[in-house]
C-alpha cells in the first residue's frame, strides 16, 4: 500500500487513467496536473494546476510515456493548460522524490543532475518493453492492413532490428504467413534470426535486400533508412517506423518518391490504452512500494 505519499501525476493520454486508479486503490494521495478535461473525477485525487502542487510534500512524479519536450513541457490530452517541469519545482521536493517517465531526454537528464533526483526510464525496463511489444505488434498488424492492398500473408516483409520490439514484430509477421528477413548487426542477433527459421542479412546490406520488399518496419531509433535505402525499394512498398520520435527513417525522400512512410511512436497507447496503462500502472506500483519499504527501514 501506499497510504499518505503524496505523488503528482503530471500529464498524458488514456494510459495514465489507469495508472490513476491503481494509486488510487493503492490509498496515494494524488494530485493530477493536466486532467481539468477529464470528464470524471477519481476519488481520493484532487485536479490542480501545476502551480498549485505542494512539491514540498511530493515524493514522486510521475510524467507521460514522452516525459516532457526539449524545453520541458509535458503534452496532455485532458487539458489545454501549457504544463512545464521546472527544475525549480524538482529543487522543492524532499531528498527521496523520484521521477518517472518512459523515456528521458536531454532536458530531463539535466534536471535530474542539477537537483540531484533519481529518474526511472519505465521503457528501458525488459519487462515493460517486452509487455508492450503485444500491443506494438497488433498495431503495426492493423496498420499494414489499413495501407496496403495486398495480404500480410506471403508478402516480403523487411524487420529492421532485433531488439525486443523487433523480435516480436519477426516472429508474429512469420507466424502470419510472411516471407519476413530481419536485418541486424551483432553476430548474436543474426544467429538468432536464423535459429526463429527467418532470413537474416547485416544491416551493412541493408539496400540490397530492398529490391522487392513489400513492407519494412524499422525498429532502429537513429536514422537508418535513408534516401540511398529508400531509393532502391518498389514504389509499392509500406514503410512503418515504430522508433521513437523522430524515427530512423528519412521521411522527406519517402514522399519525394511516392512511397508511404508512417512515423507510429506510441502505438500501445493508441490501440490499446487500457492494457497499455494497465502494464504501466503495475510496474509502476512495484516500485513505489518497494521504494516507500525502503525508506521506511531506513
């Protein structure tokens, strides 16, 4: 449980609704930024601005998937309210306040340096990775559906990393019925591509193996799919880029040559917010208990 800790919740979509109740059932005491839209209220949570929050008293933050922008705002849709983090507010928090996100960035990295407060990366942890990676899955599934004319089944379809997105990613496009080829660097990743009964191929070669794909689905957070890739793909093929922002694909030249190139950060959130929030939420509550047990043997 986690009776009397004071956390803030700080913006996001339908995910953190979930997120909301399960503190709630845990007996937190809430103050939720950003949620003035809402049309339903929580019990035992109060809907204030950002200024309003008694940072003093907070022992945690918790921000959106994104976390916050490059100048510090954190995007909600439940408000029209321009909600910033300042590192000012952090500074009046107590000493064990800890911040999470899904990811981080360079604003949130500076924060947290300057005022000396711990921030957890929820997405950098392999069990929510590999959680959300059904939801991803099912998305990109619906979305290859939407913009193609073709069926999934027997197509050619290009996986761009083996990480723990891209694995699920290969094996479910497979499992559909897809000739899927999945391109990856480390030797490791290449000799597990080809024990899953896929065809691997080194990144280095990327180009060469775009001759007649049909689908490509990046899950590589740098640019990696770039003019010289784009260039050598059929006009029909479907790029579908599940890094995040700004993606790894050169978007500019895609539409250049007519070719469709969907940027899908986010996508648990977007098909499937309640199981999405749901994975959040239970993670999350694991680790305030087990930081609240901690502070209160010391």
């Amino acid at each position: 449980m986690l009776t009397g800790m004071h956390i803030a919740v700080i913006g996001g979509d339908a995910r953190q609704l979930e997120v909301i109740r399960k503190l709630i059932e845990l007996d937190a005491k809430l103050s939720l930024v950003g949620f003035d839209q809402l049309d339903h209220g929580f019990t035992g949570a109060s809907k204030e601005q950002i200024d309003e929050v008694d940072f003093s008293t907070v022992g945690a933050i918790i921000l959106p998937v994104p976390g916050t922008n490059l100048e510090g705002q954190v995007d909600t849709i439940f408000s029209n309210e321009k909600i910033v983090l300042t590192e000012e507010m952090v500074k009046n928090t107590p000493n064990h306040c800890t911040i999470y996100s899904g990811i981080t960035n360079d604003y949130l990295d500076k924060l947290v340096n300057a005022t000396n407060r711990n921030l957890v990366q929820l997405f950098e942890r392999d069990d929510v990775a590999i959680y959300n990676a059904i939801p991803t899955v099912e998305g990109t599934i619906m979305m290859v559906i939407q913009h193609t004319d073709i069926t999934i089944h027997n197509s050619k379809v290009a996986v761009l990393g083996l990480g723990r997105v891209g694995m699920s990613v290969a094996r479910t496009f497979s499992a559909l019925g897809a000739n899927v080829r999945v391109g990856a660097r480390k030797t490791e990743h290449i000799a597990r591509i080809f024990e899953m009964g896929l065809t691997p191929f080194s990144l280095n070669d990327l180009s060469s193996n775009m001759a007649d794909v049909d689908v490509v689905i990046n899950t590589i957070p740098h640019l990696i799919v770039t003019s010289d890739v784009i260039a050598k793909m059929p006009n029909h093929t479907l790029i579908i880029d599940l890094a995040s922002k700004p993606g790894g694909t050169d978007f500019r030249y895609a539409e250049k040559r007519g070719i469709k190139a969907l940027l899908a950060p986010g996508l648990p959130g977007i098909v499937a917010p309640k199981t999405a929030g749901q994975i959040v939420a239970n993670v999350l509550s694991q680790l305030l208990e087990k930081g609240l047990e901690r502070r209160k043997e010391n």
